[in-house]
C-alpha cells in the first residue's frame, strides 16, 4: 500500500505544480496520467483521493468543463472513495464542477456516471439533492439533441438515483422532468432507453407533484399504453410503467386514482398484467397492488362502499330488535 501512496503522491504533485505553473501541456500530460492510473489500478483510487487528487481535478473542471480526463478521473476515483469525495471540505467544488461538465458534451456521460456513483452511498443523497443547478443540468441533458446513448443512459441512471430520495422528487417535477422523461419514452427506441426511462418515471411518481405534471403530458395515457401486452414494450419496462402507475394512485389519493380509472380499458389492462404468466413476478405483484389501490378509490369504489353500508343496516334491521320496525302489540302510542 505504501507504493500506491507514493504513486498518488507523485501523481497528484505533478499537477499540482503543473496548474499552479499554469503549463497547460504539462497539465495535460498530469490529468492523463491520473486518469490511466485511477483506470488500471483500483487500489490506487483511495490514495489519489487521500492525496488532495479531487479538488485539483474539480479546479480543472470548472475552467475546462470540457476536460474528459478530468471528468474520467473523477469517476474512476468515486467508485472507491465517495466520503472522501463529498467530505464538507471538497463536496461543494466538486458539485460545483460536474455541474459545469454536464453541460459539456465532451465530458457529460462522465459526469453523469459520478453522480450516479456518489449516490450510491445512501448518506450523499441529501447533499447532491439540494444542489438544484446540478439536477438541472441533469434533466437538460436529456433533452440535448447531441447526447450519445450512452451519456442518456448515464443521466437516467444518476436521476433514478436522485429521485431514491423522496424530497427530490418535487424538485425534479419543477424542473421539467416529467416532461423530458416521457419525451424519450415517445421517441427514443435505443436499447435500454425506454426501461431506463419508465424506472425514473416509477420514482418521479412518487410525489403528490407529479400529478399535474402527468396530466400535462397525457402520462397515465402513456404508461397505460406500455402496461398492456402486446404493446410492444419489454417486460422490465412494463413492470415500471406499472409501478409508476401504483406509486402516482399512492402518492396522489383518489384524485390520481380517477385519472388512471377515466383512461378506457385501465383496470383490464393492469388485471392483464396481473395474471399474464409471461410476465415477471414484480410486474405481476405492482399490478395486482395497483388493482387493490384502484378498487379502493374513486366513483367506483364510492358506489361499493355505499352498497356495503347499505347491506349492513339492511342486517341489522333484520336482526336487532331495537331497530325501528313495525310498532309491537305492546308498544303505547
């Protein structure tokens, strides 16, 4: 371990002195040579991150967002050094930069996927949900016309990750992301898009928000139309339109549960999913949660509830004697 320290250091004090001489091609040369290490080496990650390598490479990022070596090295350090990444000290620059990489081209899948990495520690979820910029910039790269499938992939991947943190949620409906989600679910048919996408629509869902925002682009309509078989989706993304479905009717009350019921056909489309022996076992447990869900909301449920109610005071008529009924020989008038 102690070779891997002095490798970091001597790496990391390259670029050091390299930025602080501002020498851009021994700059240059410095953030390679960080980033072939940090990719070939693992052991090497935690060292780089002990010896200061973050917030140099942050510093780089937010002159040259479009510095992919800097980006790649930053992924490749988060995979095994996240606190050291979102310590108190260095989270703010660090944030700060990937923010200004996402709106690179160059450099945004790169940027994405750390995000994505740093969230996987459940305790960093609070910090990178407060940046709104950061998640801005995330939901905009959805709808950059020159993103590559993979830095999609790798934008949804990190808001699926974000939106795991409830208080999120709201804040990526306000920022559009309801919108730009089912905009790639409509026209985006590269492989893995469309199930990426309905797994972030099923945790955006999950927020009273969401509601309106599902209305405005007919998103019940939408997920409805993937749920049923035959629709052409895969089953991964029908299990996620159907656990979008549940989470909107849970977060939202009977007035999401309405909205699903008023699409024709809703209720036999989810029991077909329900029952349907080629789908997976979550796709088939969401339906039948969000059957339970439907029954238990709406006009429909209203009219039940009041035959049931009906029905045991019809009972009790029937049975106790000291409900009214006809007046007895004995009663006094």
């Amino acid at each position: 371990m102690q070779v891997k320290q002095h490798t970091a250091r001597v790496l990391v004090g390259r670029l050091r002195g390299a930025a602080a001489a501002c020498d851009g091609a021994a700059t240059a040369a410095a953030l390679a040579a960080i980033r072939q290490a940090s990719k070939d080496d693992p052991e090497v990650r935690a060292p780089l991150a002990a010896a200061g390598a973050a917030p140099l490479l942050a510093a780089q990022l937010l002159s040259c967002p479009s510095s992919t070596d800097a980006a790649a090295a930053l992924l490749n350090i988060s995979i095994s050094a996240r606190d050291q990444l979102m310590s108190p000290s260095a989270a703010p620059a660090l944030l700060d930069a990937l923010t200004a990489a996402l709106r690179a081209p160059a450099a945004a899948h790169h940027a994405a996927a750390t995000v994505h990495s740093l969230l996987c520690a459940e305790a960093h979820r609070a910090a990178v949900g407060a940046r709104r910029p950061l998640l801005a910039a995330l939901v905009a790269l959805l709808r950059a016309p020159t993103r590559t499938t993979r830095a999609t992939k790798d934008a949804l991947k990190a808001l699926f990750a974000v939106a795991l943190y409830p208080p999120s949620r709201a804040t990526l409906v306000a920022l559009g992301a309801v919108q730009a989600l089912f905009a790639l679910l409509l026209t985006d048919a590269r492989a893995g898009v469309l199930e990426d996408a309905t797994a972030v629509v099923a945790q955006v869902a999950g927020c009273a928000e969401s509601v309106g925002a599902f209305r405005w682009v007919s998103g019940v309509r939408i997920l409805l139309d993937l749920v049923e078989p035959g629709g052409g989706a895969t089953p991964r993304a029908r299990e996620n339109a159907a656990a979008a479905l549940l989470n909107l009717v849970v977060a939202g009350g009977d007035h999401a549960a309405e909205e699903v019921l008023a699409v024709g056909g809703a209720e036999e489309a989810v029991r077909e999913l329900a029952e349907d022996g080629d789908a997976s076992p979550r796709g088939k447990a969401k339906a039948q949660a969000l059957l339970r869900a439907l029954e238990g909301a709406g006009p429909a449920a209203a009219t039940r509830r009041d035959h049931r109610l009906a029905d045991f005071l019809n009972g009790m008529v029937q049975s106790d004697p000291y409900i009214s009924g006809p007046p007895s020989a004995s009663t006094h008038g």
